[in-house]
DNA sequence: CTGAATCCCTGAGGATACTG
DNA sequence: CAGTATCCTCAGGGATTCAG
C-alpha cells in the first residue's frame, strides 16, 4: 500500500508505480546500491571531474582495490559512470560520470555536506547518554 | 589531503575539518550509518509523522524484526529519532523524529525521490548491455 | 504490541599475490 | 598502472523462539 507521494512516477517494465518501501520495487535494489558508503565517496568525488582509478583510490581513503574495482562496475552497470581506457603503457583508465550520473550530483552531494555540516550535534547526542 | 570543499566544518572533537573522505574522520562512520538502506527508509517514513513500531514495519516491506529494532537504536543513538513508550498494556512506543532527524529530511527525500524518478533510465542502462 | 535472545548463513569486504 | 584471483574473516541480516 503506498502513502501519499508528492510525485508519483512509474515503473515502465512492469506499469507499477515506482515505490522505494515495496520490496519488490526495483527502485529498492537501486536505493541499496546508492546507499552504500563507497557509492556515495565515488559520485561525489567524480562529481567534480573526470578520474583515473589510482587516482580516486588515493582520495577514497581506506578503500580497498577490490571494493573499488567492484562498486565501479556497479556503477558502470546502473549507467552511473562511463569507463574509457587508454590503450597505452602503461594502461590509463578514466572514470567519468554520464548524465544520469550527474543527475545523482546534488543529492550525493547534499548527503556528504549534511554530514560534515551535523557532525557536531551527532557527537554531542551520542555523548549525552 | 583534502579537495576543495565548498565549505569546510570542523569536528569539535578534534579540531580536524570534517572530511567524509578521511578514513578516521567520525563523518565517515556516521555516513556509513545514514548510507545504510534501512535507515534512509526509516527516516523518510518517519518525515511525515510520527509512527509506532508495528506501523514501522507495515510500512517498510521486507524489514525483519531484528533490522527495525537495530536501526532504531542506531538512530535513537545519533539522536536522530526519540522513543517514547507508554506503560499501557498492550505496550505502545511512538517514534519520532529530533530536530537533528528533521534536518535530514531533505536531503533522505531528495535520495528517495531521485530513484524514483530515474529508475526507467537505470533499467534502460541495464539492459543495452 | 514491542521487543530481546538465539541460531545460522551468506556475502561484504580486507589482505595478499599475481598479471598484461 | 589497472586490474584479476584467492583466501579468509567477520558482521549484516534473516528466521525463529521466548517474554513483559
């Protein structure tokens, strides 16, 4: 059963309406990709521009190769980030945001500033137990 | 090293900037914690209003007791959602949002409604592949 | 109704080594 | 440089049972 949405859009491989707390909804598999915690640092990071693989694995701290390599495919799968490699030695590999990719821009990147922004307040409820 | 942040906060704790790509920033386990798929669920349910447990997990289709309960705390524990139980029998417990939850409403919505939205696209993506 | 407790299993994810 | 391949661990998370 589904609340009241502001907006509702559907889902055309099934006519549906597109509804994220249906469990069969596709849009949930999509919202557990998004929210993932590598997902999120990789858009953003290539929100600002175009990246090679060490590249965005020196500004993702503490992400591992296979971490990276997999959410990449992820990404490239759900048609978020386009791979372009360079036939060169060595090998030069670009990763790249495509439109749809840079549609998720300003959502991501409102999630990572509303965490910088609350930090403080998160800590201090924590400690206030 | 850090990018160029449109705008930099500092985490009181330890008088470092608030950098969701720094490994040991806190921001990084709190994104982790908001990037999480029950939570982004939880949260943009309880932006309308205020519900009780059992209305919780009607709600989210698929969410097991233990995931609801689990994440709940998470939440209670980064003050991001108060419990209150009434000492009725049947037992009855309301959560709510904190004005810290609040403040993430827009940002949890605009995820939700972003995937909502783009979810022809993604399947499209999927499929010329 | 609102959980807590337990069992169990899959998969996320790290570490390491190897390759074109 | 940009991966792939393995191994291994641990925690996320489901199912079930019990309780106030």
């Amino acid at each position: 059963m589904r609340y009241t949405p502001s907006v509702t859009h559907y889902v055309e491989s099934s006519g549906l309406p597109a509804d994220v707390y249906s469990a069969k909804c596709p849009t949930r598999e999509v919202l557990d990709h998004i929210a993932g915690k590598w997902t999120v640092l990789i858009v953003d990071a290539l929100a600002e521009r175009t990246l090679r693989y060490t590249e965005l694995r020196r500004r993702i701290e503490g992400i591992s190769q296979k971490m990276l390599t997999q959410t990449l495919r992820q990404l490239e799968a759900d048609g978020f980030v386009t791979r372009t490699a360079y036939p060169t030695v060595p090998p030069q590999v670009e990763y790249t945001l495509t439109p749809l990719g840079h549609s998720l821009r300003s959502p991501i990147a409102a999630l990572r500033e509303w965490v910088e922004a609350h930090i403080n307040d998160i800590e201090r409820a924590r400690q206030s137990r």
